[in-house]
C-alpha cells in the first residue's frame, strides 16, 4: 500500500471534516435570526422562545427584563404576569406560581414584599392573616407564639395582644 498516497488524503478529509460545523441558527426559522440576534440572545434561547410560542417581538420585553429563560417567561406570561412585574417577583426570590398565586389574590410584588421581608412568604397565609386585618408584623409575631389566625382572632376579639 501506498501511504505516501493515503496519509494526505487522510489529513485533508480530517481537516475538512472538522472544519464544516452545524450552523447554530439552523434550527429557527431564518425570517427571525436577525431579530434574535439583535435581541442578543443564543441560537439556543433563540429557540427555546420559539418552541414556547414568543415571536422575537414578543420575547423582546422578556429579555430585556432579564428573563432569557424561556420556559420562565412562558409561565410569566400564561400565569398574566408583565415581564416587569416578573422581574420585581424574582428580585424577591418568589416563583412564578407563588407570584401567580399573589396576583389572583390582588397581591402585586408591592404588597407582597412587606410580607416576604416579614418571613411569611406563602401566599395562602399571607392572604389569610390579610384578609383578617392583621398586617405583616402582627402576623409574624402570632405566629412565632405558635397561633394559627383564627386563634389570634379570637384573642384579639378578646382584647389580648400577642406581647
């Protein structure tokens, strides 16, 4: 065999193999590459916004809130959240179930922060202590005693205070 032959063939076929890579925009449609790409984002969230239904126009508000994750911003938006809004909940730490939750209880991040910051950062709690008037201090000393609100309550009813 001749090898003197063989072995430039070989490096050639090696070289050229390695250097023709996948195009990392193929996947999404080609009208939108240069949208996504002003966007600044990967062929990758590129198309993860579009696998979860977002246009580059729609994904826009998203991005430019600082959620490039596109699963994330779809429960933002089915859940109704605004993308700025979507921010301020996860500048907080709180989920987009647990902001869902806040919101359809009227709660936006405003109101629930002072509740969050107190250590009751469940929503149904927070609505229960609220919905009886108790504010996110007295709540959180209730319950530190150990008082579920209904027994608070009855104590306030009472005249006797948590001190």
């Amino acid at each position: 065999m001749n090898y003197k032959l063989i072995l430039p063939i070989v490096a050639y076929l090696a070289v050229v193999g390695c250097a023709t890579t996948p195009d990392p925009w193929a996947m999404v449609p080609s009208q939108n590459i240069g949208l996504w790409q002003s966007l600044g984002v990967s062929p990758a969230v590129a198309m993860g916004y579009t696998t979860n239904g977002f246009e580059p126009a729609d994904a826009k508000p998203w991005i430019q809130a600082g959620i490039d994750d596109p699963k994330q911003a779809s429960l933002w938006h089915r859940g109704g959240v605004t993308p700025t809004e979507a921010s301020k909940w996860l500048a907080m730490g709180v989920s987009p179930e647990m902001a869902i939750s806040y919101a359809t209880n009227g709660f936006d991040p405003a109101d629930a922060k002072p509740w969050i910051q107190a250590g009751i950062d469940d929503p149904d709690q927070v609505m229960l202590w609220s919905r009886e008037g108790f504010n996110p201090s007295q709540a959180k000393k209730w319950l530190a005693k150990g008082f579920s609100v209904e027994q608070a309550l009855d104590y306030k009813r009472k005249g006797l205070t948590v001190e």
